[in-house]
C-alpha cells in the first residue's frame, strides 16, 4: 500500500517528502544536543510539561502503553507507580522483559517459555521475586499456553521439561553445560563467550579438563562442569530427551558443599550477585540501559526493596519512584 | 541515544580529574538540586519522590556517589562494570510500536489506519517476547509515511490550514503543536526551524493543507515525539 503510494507520487512531491524527511532529523538532532536544558536556561522549568514527560515515560517504560489523559494531567504522575505495577499491563510486560534476558530468543512455541509464564504468575500474585527460580511449581504445557500449578517439588522453572530439554546441550555423556550455564546468567548474570575450539579438539570431560578449557570448565568459581553434576544427565536429544538424575554426589562449589540443584540455585539467590543481577534487569527494563555510577543510590534502594519486601514491583517501585528516573 | 555534547564535556571534565559539585560540594550532597538521597526519596514523606508544587533544578551528579559494593563469588566488584555517565543523560528510548497509536492519538485526535498493518516494519516483538526496537530506513520511511497520512486527517477541517503559511502563522502553529507532541515547548531555534520550513523549504507545494500537513509529519518523525 505505502509502496504503491510512493510510485504514483509526483517527482515533486516525492522531492518535497524527502526534503521533509531530513528536515526533522537535521533539527531534532540539532536540538537534541541542546535539549531541554536550553529552553530551562530560558526560564523557569515548566512544572506541568515536566509532569506530562513523566507520565508518558512511567506509561510507556511499565506498561507499555501511551500515558492517559488522567496521568497525563497529573500533577503528580510518580504517585500512581504503584497502581501501575500492580496492572495486569505490567506484569505481562515484565515477564516478557525478563523472558528475554532469561531465554536465547524467541520461539513460537508456547512450551518454550516457561520462564514468561512463571514469570507472569509471580507478579500476579505478589509472590518473592526468588520464586521465580526457586519456587515449588509445576509448568505444564497447554494448547497454547503454559499452565503454572503448585508442586512441593518444583524448582521455578529450571525443573520444567521444556526448559530441560532446551538447554540440555550436547555433551557426549549427558551433563547439562548448557543448563548450568543457563542457571548462573539467569541468576548472577554471568556471560561466557563460548569457544568453538578446533575440530580435533577433545571435547569428553578429560578434554575440557586440560588446556585452555579447564579454566571455564573446571577452575573458575562457575567451574561448568561441576555445576552439571548436580543437574540431571541428559538421555536422548532435543525433544524427545529425558532426564536422569544425576548420580555424582555432593559437589564443592561456591565455598560450599551442594548435594542438588536446589541448593545449588538456593546458594546463588542468597548471593550479591543475584540482588546485583536481578536490580540491573530492573534498570534494563526501565532505563533500555544498566545503570551507571552516579545512579549508585536508586540501584541500592532497588537492592534494598529486593532484600526487604521482596517482590519485583518493590525493585521497580524503589527506581521508577526516584526523582532521577522522570528528568 | 546519547546527549552527547553532554556527555562529551562530562568525560572531559573527568579526564583532567577536578570534578567541581555545581550546586554543594560536600560528600553528602554530591548530587545538586534536591539531592536524590541515599534511598532515592527527596524526604517529601509521601514516597512518591516528588512534590508536584515544588518546581525543582535538575538533578546533576558531578562526583561518583559513594554506592553500595556487591561481590561476586570471586572476589570481583560487580560495580565497577558501570559506566561514569551523569545522571539524566542516556536517557531517551524509542517508543515502541506498540505504543504509537496511543501516542498519534494523544497529538492528532486520529491513528492513522495503515498503522495496524505496519508491524513488520518496525520488527514489532513476537508473543511473549520483549525487545528495544532499533529503527532501520525501513521503518523510518514507514514513520514519515504513517505520520503523513495521520496530519492529512488532522489538517483536513480546520480552517487555519486553509490558508499558506505565514511567518506568523507557522509560528503559532508550530509552537503549539511541538508542544503537544513533544510534551514541552520548543526553543526558540526550534521553531524559527519550523517556520522556515512552512514558509520557504515548503514554497513549492501549492496546496496549503498538505504544506500544513508536511509541517506536522514532520513534528511527527523528529526524535523529540518518537523518544520518550
């Protein structure tokens, strides 16, 4: 249709469109580099623009929708943080955010993203932000969908079969690598750049035990390996894949000795990083960047609301309700 | 993305290491204007973080605040991964598509109709999936397009838009309008950009409602309406 409208335009039109076209960018560039403080310098700061600003960025950055005439007239719009983050706007909104900092990338598939449902259900229900990786649940594939149900057994997402069968790698013997690895980002944001090694390279445990792969594998504090022994081992492949458990025991790992998973992810929510990961996600989320040094404080109010009230609207309410965040 | 003149004389200033505070050069008020605060709280009592009758100085960190040290399992600082940027720069997102009917309504009163069908060309994220759109040609050809054809509704009844441009004309019009759109009034250069736009870049197009809704369209493609 654009297309269409484009070729039957006269060669006039079409100069004057481009003419337009590089007009807007030339001077929102221009007067991007002097931005509002050049017409703050002019005068006194508008209170009501500024409020306006606010509630189109608390509306766009939580729930993802153009800001109302209501908060748009507000004369306080950080006063309906709250109400916001309690829609269910911003928990479909989250969960997806966070599906796609927890997940390698989108898939049609429903079955493949437990971590948007569980994600969703947490909100929803006001429950601990550490739920999401270490609460009792079973999340069952529907038509479509993703059921969440309540199971003594669970162990957030990282005990769902799909998520299993996922990240379940292809090492020669079945140890999930890629699942360990996958539990570490999830929760501490560890990132690896894997290496591709050469074709003839050994790739068994006793390869990655030497040379260059001992270091990721075996020495570093996210020893990948000795994570995979307390993950199931893998029996097939892809989707069809079943798992064992795994039978190699306790295993020394974060300056302690960890007999299951659930230790293992237990031991890793207890940690800094986690609160660091878990706060530099709700940045990501609203600022589309990590936080950065001067922003030290409202990053320890999100720690703080983690640690405390435990909920993640707690660590968005502790940002988004910052001064900082609607300058 | 970035404010980058900013930016550019924040690291600077950093460089030669004399990093003054502009409005209180004590430890515990590094920030100026009203002080964030160790918990992000202007101690207003309410919790909200602001007083809507208190018209405030914008908030400047010219010292790296003393924040908190978070350790991973080796040892190593997780802060010091941050970047030393001031606070309200980097700030500005593109809004996403999922966000521009609302935002064409708020400005023109209309959603132009091609929008619902424009998805692909903004990469529109997949079901439960999440992502920053990054703007291609394609998608801001589809924006001039798309704003185009809304401003042809929004130029098409008044009587105001029945006439050319005038120097006086633009003026009003392009005040008003950036400011709708932009959430706050433009500078003086803005405008005088705006005006010689209807009045003379403009001067080839005789009908006056497409001048006019040339102007608008592109209000509408400038990073001021399509950043939040």
């Amino acid at each position: 249709m654009f297309i269409t409208r484009l070729t039957t335009r006269s060669r006039r039109t079409l100069r004057l469109s481009l003419a337009m076209v590089a007009a807007p960018v030339l001077a929102a560039g221009a007067a991007f580099l002097a931005g509002p403080r050049a017409h703050a310098e002019g005068g006194a700061v508008d209170q009501a623009e500024a409020n306006e600003r606010c509630a189109v960025r608390l509306s766009i950055a939580l729930l993802g929708k153009s800001a109302d005439d209501a908060l748009l007239s507000s004369s306080n719009p950080q006063g309906s943080v709250d109400t916001m983050l309690a829609s269910a706007d911003f928990a479909d909104r989250y969960a997806r955010f966070i599906n796609s900092e927890f997940n390698g990338g989108p898939s049609d598939k429903a079955d493949n993203d437990p971590v948007y449902y569980l994600a969703k259900k947490i909100i929803t229900d006001g429950k601990p932000w550490s739920d999401l990786f270490l609460g009792g649940y079973d999340i069952q594939p529907g038509t479509n969908t993703m059921t969440v149900s309540d199971n003594p057994n669970g162990l957030g997402y990282f005990r769902t079969l799909s998520w299993r069968r996922r990240y379940a790698g292809n090492e020669d013997k079945g140890y999930m690598l890629t699942g360990a690895f996958r539990i570490l980002s999830n929760t501490t944001g560890l990132t690896l750049i894997p290496s591709v090694g050469e074709p003839d390279d050994d790739r068994t445990a006793s390869g990655r035990a030497a040379g260059a792969c001992k270091s990721c594998h075996f020495d570093a504090w996210f020893a990948l390996d000795k994570f995979a022994r307390l993950l199931p081992m893998r029996k097939g492949q892809a989707d069809t894949a079943e798992f064992d458990p795994p039978t190699e025991g306790p295993q020394q790992l974060l300056g302690k000795t960890l007999k299951d998973d659930k230790e293992l992810v237990q031991a890793l929510v207890d940690s800094d990083a986690f609160r660091f990961n878990q706060c530099r996600n709700v940045f990501k989320f609203l600022y589309g960047r990590e936080e950065n040094q001067c922003e030290a404080p409202q990053f320890d109010a999100c720690v703080d609301a983690l640690t405390t009230t435990k909920t993640i609207q707690s660590a968005v309410a502790a940002v988004a309700k910052a001064p900082a965040f609607c300058q | 993305m970035k404010t980058t003149f900013l930016g550019l004389g924040l690291a600077l200033l950093t460089s030669v290491g004399s990093v003054g505070c502009m409005l209180d050069d004590t430890p515990s008020n590094r920030y100026g204007g009203n002080g964030v605060g160790s918990s992000g709280g202007d101690g207003n009592g309410d919790g909200t973080g602001t007083d809507p009758n208190d018209t405030k100085p914008e908030l400047s960190c010219t010292e790296a605040p003393e924040g908190r040290s978070y350790t991973l399992f080796d040892g190593s600082k997780l802060e010091a991964s941050r970047s030393k940027e001031n606070v309200g720069v980097n700030r500005a997102r593109q809004k996403p598509y999922a966000v521009l009917a609302g935002e064409y309504k708020r400005v023109l009163g209309v959603v132009p109709p091609s929008l619902a069908s424009a998805a692909g060309s903004f990469a529109d994220p997949p079901a439960r999936w999440y992502s920053e759109i990054e703007h291609s040609g394609v998608s801001l050809n589809a924006i001039f397009s798309l704003s185009f054809e809304g401003c042809l509704e929004y130029t098409k009844t008044p009587a105001s838009y029945a006439a050319n441009p005038t120097a006086e004309t633009a003026a009003t019009e392009c005040t008003t309008f950036m400011r709708k759109a932009w959430s706050r009034s433009p500078s003086p250069e803005e405008v005088a950009s705006c005006v010689d736009l209807a009045t003379t870049k403009l001067g080839t197009e005789a009908n006056p409602r497409r001048r006019w809704t040339y102007v608008c369209a592109s209000v509408l493609s400038s990073s001021q309406f399509l950043t939040f």
